[in-house]
C-alpha cells in the first residue's frame, strides 16, 4: 500500500502544447505559484423506483478534472495559454506613455531664434514616437482638451491648439510640442505613443484556446528527512472560465489560469496519472 505523505508546499506546474508522443512544446512553467487546486468531480443521478424515500441505484452522469493555478509571476505565455493566440517575441511595436506632466515655458517657433514668440515644452520620449506620438494633450487646471494643427514656423497656435516638432539635436532624435505663448506657465498633461521591442499577444476576435499536456510536480520534506514526492499528469486540457490578472493597490499583482481535462483519445483509455515517490533529495 502506498504510504501516505504530507503535502507542504505549492510545488512547479508545466503546460505543453498536447502530442501524441508526449512530447509537445512547452507552453509555460509556473514556478511561483501561490496556489493550485486540482479538482476531480463525479456527477451522480439518483435513481427511484416504487414507493421507498430511498434511491434504490445511482447512475453516473459525468466525471471531470479542473486544474486553477495562480502564479504570483505574470506571464504573457499564460495569456497564449488561455486565448489561444501565438505569443510573439522581441517584436518592434508601440506601447503607451500616459499622463506626462509639463510646464509651459517661454520659447520660439524657430528653434534657432530667441523670439519668445510661443510656448513650448519637451517630449521624455521624444526621439522614439510613433508614427507621429498619436498625441492627447490637456490643460491641467481646466482639464480642457486641445487640437493638434500642423506644425509652422511663422504663425503660433491659438490658445486651444497645440503642434508638434520633431527635430535632432546633434546625433539625437527630439520632439517638442508648441503652444499659444497666452499659454505660459500653464502645466499640461498629454499622453503618447512611442516605440519598443516587446513581447505581445495579440487578442484575435477568432482565436480559440488550444489544448496542452499538463504536468504538476512537488517535491515536500517528510519528518523522517526524505522527500516524498508526487507528480500529477493529464494528457489533454484546454482553457475555461476566466484568465484574471489582480492588481490592486499595495499588493502584489497575481495571474490566474484555469483548465478542464477533455479526452485525448489514446488507445488505452487513459486520461493522466498521479505517481507518488520517494527520494533522498528534493526534485
């Protein structure tokens, strides 16, 4: 008979892109989990005859296996994992700068006069928009919203528009926005877009989550100083419910994922394993 173990710990979780062979590609590992949960179900129906109160047979509906595993690590391959979209790599793309705060200060619509003759301030990421910055830019007192003109060097914008100048100075791309010098010393707040190299998932409206071999294995220190180990196997599973990313104030933001065992088909009938074992180290 197996001898009985206490679990103590989380343990590592694999997920990999199912195979025949068992030999999928591997999708993610969650190596900081907070928790996992692992639940098997059985689905049963009474059956009733004659008068008795009693059922006199049950009949089995259904039988399922849920898989919720919460990483305290976010990672985009747990995003691939759940909507079933490819996840890319060191791509050249666009992200985000929101809420750049900025004083007005005195300035000219030719750089290299001191006309005083606009109101200007710079860009943090001046020197990496893209396509143009995609510019909103706000008055911080009013909150009122202004409109983006085409940039000239002979006439300053009005009071509710704003231009944008791209420029180099030495070796180094910059950019600047111009304002109505009845503007200045007011603070704006603007948000843009700018370059990067990141990794994305893109969110298809067609995509569908594919379905992965998972693996969760843990190894626990037992008080006679071995390690008891058990490792949890399930050849096909696919996504279900929701796929949460927790942020809150003060706390440390956590992923979850969520997976339902579905038949992979194999000739010998079998859904996974749980294997219990025992080694001198930790595994």
């Amino acid at each position: 008979m197996s001898k009985k173990m206490i679990i103590k710990g989380v343990g590592q979780f694999l997920a990999k892109r199912a195979s025949k062979d068992g030999n999928g590609v591997e999708v993610i590992t969650l190596g900081n989990m907070q928790d996992l949960k692992i639940d098997m179900n059985v689905e049963m129906e009474d059956i009733f005859g004659g008068d008795g109160l009693f059922a006199i047979d049950t009949l089995v509906k259904s039988k399922s296996i849920e898989i919720t595993a919460t990483d305290a690590k976010f990672d985009l391959a747990a995003l691939e994992l759940m909507m079933g979209s490819k996840l890319q790599e060191q791509k050249s793309d666009y992200v985000y700068v929101l809420g750049e705060q900025k004083a007005i200060k005195a300035g000219s619509l030719d750089r290299s006069a001191s006309t005083g003759d606009a109101g200007v301030c710079e860009v943090d990421f001046g020197g990496t928009l893209f396509n143009g910055g995609g510019f909103a830019v706000r008055l911080k007192n009013s909150n009122r919203l202004l409109k983006q003109v085409s940039l000239s060097t002979s006439a300053a914008p009005k009071a509710d528009e704003f231009m944008v100048d791209t420029f180099k100075a030495g070796s180094e791309d910059k950019a600047r926005l111009i304002f109505s010098p009845t503007l200045l010393n007011e603070d704006v707040v603007f948000n843009y877009q700018r370059t990067e190299t990141v990794d994305v998932v893109d969110i298809l409206m067609d995509e569908v989550p594919f379905p992965v071999h998972v693996v969760h294995h843990g190894s626990f220190l037992q008080k006679d100083g071995t390690y008891a180990g058990i490792e949890t196997e399930l050849f096909s599973c696919m996504a279900k419910g929701s796929f949460s990313i927790d942020a809150a104030r003060s706390t440390a933001s956590t992923s979850a994922i969520s997976l339902s065992v579905i038949d992979p088909e194999r000739a010998d009938g079998k859904l996974g394993s749980v294997k219990r074992f025992v080694s001198p180290k930790k595994v």
